[in-house]
C-alpha cells in the first residue's frame, strides 16, 4: 500500500513538473502586456516566462541588427493565455495594431505571439510583408523550425529558428525608399554627358555628308551628271545614335532612383505592382520628353536635305508618328512589362541585390524606349518625289537644272523626236553651265527619258516609237504564220526601224481543274500559371521609444504543437 501511494505521489509530482509551464497564472488582456519598446527599449516581452534570460538578449540583439539595416520590426511576445480573445489568431491581429509593429506606410512588421495554454503560436505579418512573404510560407516557417522544437518544450531553440528564418528573409528585402545613393547621381550626370556628345557627333557628320556628298549609286552614274543617293541617317551616324541611346537610358535611370528615394511617396511604392507601375510611367515620361530630341535631330537632316537640293524635302503626309508607330511601341513594350512582371518574383529578388536588379530592370526598359525611337528616325519616310528630279555635275559637284523645253529639241536624236510626237515619251536634258556652257555637244548633256507608254517600246531598237498599224501597211512581202490556225488580225510597227510584229486573236487556254484537297483544324489550349511573390523592402531604423505605427490585416499563419 506505502509503495503505491509513493508512485501515485511519483505520477503527481511529475505532471506538476510538466503541465507547471502551461497552466495559466492569469488571464492576459492586451492592456495589461508590457510594451518593450517603451519598457526598456527592446523588443521581447516574455508575459509567459518560458524564455531563459540568454534567448532573450540574442533575439534581442538579433531583431535591433534587423531594424538597423533596413526598418522592419520583429516582437516577440508570450502570454499564458489569450482570454478574452476568441482566438489566438484574433488576439495576436489586435496585438499587433495596438502596438503598431512596423514602420507607418511601409508596414513592414512581424510579431511572433506564443500562447501557451491554448500551445499555439502565430506570426502576424503586416500589409507590407505580405505580398512577399505568402501566408504559406510562414505555416512552412513554423510547422517546420518551430513546433517540432516547441513540441520538445524547447521554446527557446523555437523561437530562435523562427526569428532567424524571418528576419533573414526581411534582410534580402529593400523597402522603398531606399537612399538616393551617389552612384545613381553620377549615372544620371554620365548620361547627360554622353546624349550630349552623341547629339555633337551626330550633328558634324551630318555637315560631313552634306560638304562632302557622298558618291552617287552606280546604277545611277552616268559620265555627265548623277543622282544624290539619300542614305539612312544610322548609315553614317550610327556611333552618335548609340550614344544617345545609352545617354537617355542613363538619364532615365537616375531620375527613377530619384523619384523612387523620395520618402513621401513610401505607401505608392510598397507593393511590387506598384513599383512596376511607377518604374514603367517614369520611363515612358523620359522616353516621350526625349522623343523631341529625336525629332529635332530629324529637322536638322531634312533641313541639311532642303540646303543640298534646294527645294524643301519632307515626310509623307500620314507619317507624323501616326497608328503604325504606337502599334510598334505597344507591341515592342508588352513583352517587356512580361518579363519584368517575372522578375519580380520573390526567388529572383532574393538572389540579386536590389540596387542592382533596379538598375538593370531600369536600364533594359529605358534602352527599349530610346531603341524605339532609335528605329523610327532611321525608318525616315521621306517625299523622294522633288529628289528624283535634281541632278548634280559630275565634275564640279553642283547642283544643276534641266534645259528649257524650247532648247531640249536642239540635243534630241530623230527616233527620239519621233516618240515625242508619238505621244509615248517625253525627255528632260542636263547640262552643267559651268563645266560646259556653250556646248551643243550630246556628249556633255544628260538626256534622262520618261516613257509613257510601255507598250510602245520595240524590242529591236529600245525606243518607244512602236505602234499600232493595219496589215495592209506592212512591209513585209510574205504573209504573217499562223497561229493555232489562226491569221493576224492586225500588227504592231515601229515607227523608227519598222520592226513589224503580229496581233492575234484571243485563244483561250484550257481550263484544269485540281482535285479537292482535305483540310484539318487543330486547336491549341494554353494553361496559365500565377507565380507567387516573396519577401523584400527599403526602411529606415525604428526608434528605441516605440514601434514604428505599422498594421496588420490578418496576414500570417499559426500552428499547434
């Protein structure tokens, strides 16, 4: 009987030893919890006294090297009940806007709250965090560093692996702003620098053409006069162009740091769209500022055009960037945005550094614009209409003008006054009257045709002088063959060196029908896929008096143990 009593004595020894930690002292409202922001300074609270002093000042030194490199706050709170909340989870949401954990307008904070009666623990994320760090990732956290430790009543190993894992992920997290570091303002003044000496260099090469005027395309030169051929502009400024392209990209990228350091505009920049969003509106405004540029480097080529031709040559009509060009943009633009959307995921923005994935996200986007514009100047629709028509002396350089109608008749040769009074041609005659101004000589003329009809041009001698004529007026002696035992109705004759050739009637050819064909349809399905973003976020550190103002609407998760 004695030794039973001593086991019974034993049992109830033993569950006092184990259930002593987890039986509620006393009911816990959030009034009554000690602030350790305002207490002391620090940032865990220890309602529950599960925690050994050393834990206590390792989360503590943890947390403060947290909030010191980039704001986010961490408290860690245990109580031994949650009365009067319905839930853990209810009390730990009001907990936590109560005491404002996180920045204000970033709401970048993370409290762990350990409720030991109910053994539950929950880690309430704000709006911040969320859309980084995903409600299944914090069950992930607990379920798999947290209650396999809590369940050993280890609470201290818990908490600890928990912290760790939260405040290394908000680590690799920059919340806007960030600082308007001295590399982004020696970027922009870089870029500057360089659209500066790309529009210079531009500028003296157009000049260089202009003095120089480049050789004439050989299927246009003749011994006389030639032709200008007008060349793209990337043709001989491309290194100029490229210049420009990477100056107002660089431009673009220190404006967007700046806009985006600027601390007042902290709640537009928080969410991941929203920076994208921002980033894509800064870019299209440099990029449409800059688009003037572009076009005033166009003025100045059509201008240096109108001084070599002396006569004003111009765009089409419909060209002034109308539908066409803003399809392209669009169309060039939306796998863009595609490609940055992706980038944005979490496992990407945890593995490059911040500072870098904003310039070069920036920087790609910004050359796409200036590459756009880039094209558009290049692709010049010009009106070659007035060009065609001038000529330049082959010997002196100049520009020079056709004869008057009256004098052109002195240089033209018989069959070609005969295509003339055809009505089949007409002909514009050259001459320079510097290098040869008294000549009559067709050797020092240019005499350029205009073949009106076609038709008219005979296959033996190459004037147009071919026309239509009776079979009764041909100079052959013998009779036309036969075709498809058919006789010619009529004839074709020149009028200079009296080539004859036959007309035919019309024979129809003989209609073949194919074999009908099979045709087959497939469809295609397309499946979409959403990708999940993770943490990341700019701040700047709290002070030691209290949280920083942040809240929460329920994010997070919890587990039992």
């Amino acid at each position: 009987m004695k030794g039973n009593l001593i086991k019974i004595f034993c049992v109830i020894c033993l569950l006092w030893a184990i259930l002593l930690p987890i039986a509620p002292l006393h009911a816990s409202p959030i009034s009554d919890i000690p602030n350790p922001r305002r207490v002391n300074g620090t940032w865990v609270s220890d309602v529950a006294n599960i925690l050994s002093a050393d834990t206590e000042a390792r989360l503590n030194k943890r947390i403060s090297q947290l909030a010191a490199n980039n704001g986010s706050e961490i408290a860690v709170v245990t109580v031994p009940d949650t009365t009067p909340a319905s839930t853990v989870k209810a009390y730990a949401t009001e907990l936590f806007n109560t005491w404002g954990i996180g920045k204000r307008g970033l709401d970048n904070g993370v409290l762990f709250l350990v409720a030991v009666k109910e053994r539950r623990i929950e880690i309430e994320t704000g709006r911040g965090i969320s859309p980084y760090i995903s409600d299944r990732q914090v069950k992930q956290i607990i379920e798999e560093m947290i209650t396999p430790e809590f369940k050993r009543q280890n609470y201290d190993r818990g908490l600890i692996n928990g912290v760790e894992e939260i405040a290394g992920r908000l680590e690799k997290i920059n919340f806007y702003p960030f600082p308007f570091t001295p590399i982004y303002s020696s970027i922009g003044l870089m870029g500057i620098a360089i659209a500066v000496s790309g529009v210079i260099l531009i500028i003296i090469k157009i000049r260089e053409w202009r003095q120089t005027l480049p050789t004439a395309s050989l299927e246009l030169q003749n011994s006389v006069v030639f032709q200008l051929l007008i060349p793209k502009l990337t043709e001989f400024t491309s290194l100029g162009m490229l210049l420009m392209v990477f100056g107002l990209a660089a431009i673009a990228v220190s404006i967007n740091a700046w806009v985006l350091s600027q601390e007042i505009l902290t709640n537009l920049f928080i969410q991941p769209i929203n920076q994208l969003l921002v980033t894509v509106l800064i870019n299209l405004i440099v990029a449409f500022a800059s688009l003037q540029l572009w076009l005033s480097i166009e003025k100045f080529w059509l201008a240096q055009l109108t001084v070599i031709f002396q006569t004003p040559i111009q765009r089409y009509g419909g060209t002034r960037f109308g539908f066409e060009r803003s399809s392209l943009i669009i169309v060039l633009h939306l796998p863009a945005l595609v490609v940055l959307w992706l980038i944005t995921s979490t496992s990407i923005l945890l593995t490059i550094p911040s500072h870098l994935l904003f310039a070069g996200m920036n920087l790609v986007m910004a050359m796409g614009y200036q590459f756009i514009w880039l094209h558009l100047v290049n692709k010049l629709y010009l009106d070659m209409r007035l060009a065609k028509e001038q000529r330049f002396c082959q010997n002196c350089r100049n520009l020079i003008q056709h004869l008057a109608s009256d004098i052109t008749n002195q240089y033209l040769t018989k069959p070609e006054l005969k295509a003339i009074e055809l009505g089949n041609a007409t002909y514009t005659v050259y001459s320079c009257d510097r290098c040869y101004p008294q000549t009559r000589d067709r050797q020092h003329v240019y005499c350029q045709p205009n073949i009106l009809n076609e038709e008219a041009v005979c296959p033996k001698c190459s004037y147009p002088t071919l026309i239509d004529a009776e079979l009764a007026q041909s100079r052959k002696t013998k009779k036309f063959p036969k075709k498809a035992s058919k006789n010619a109705i009529s004839m074709r004759q020149c009028q200079n060196c009296f080539y004859e050739e036959p007309v035919y009637p019309f024979i129809p050819k003989p209609v073949s029908y194919a074999s009908s064909s099979d045709y087959s349809s497939s469809s295609d399905s397309y499946s979409s896929s959403s990708s999940s973003y993770d943490s990341y976020d700019y701040g700047s550190s709290s002070s030691s008096s209290d949280f920083g103002g942040g809240s929460s609407d329920g994010g997070g998760a919890g587990g039992d143990w």
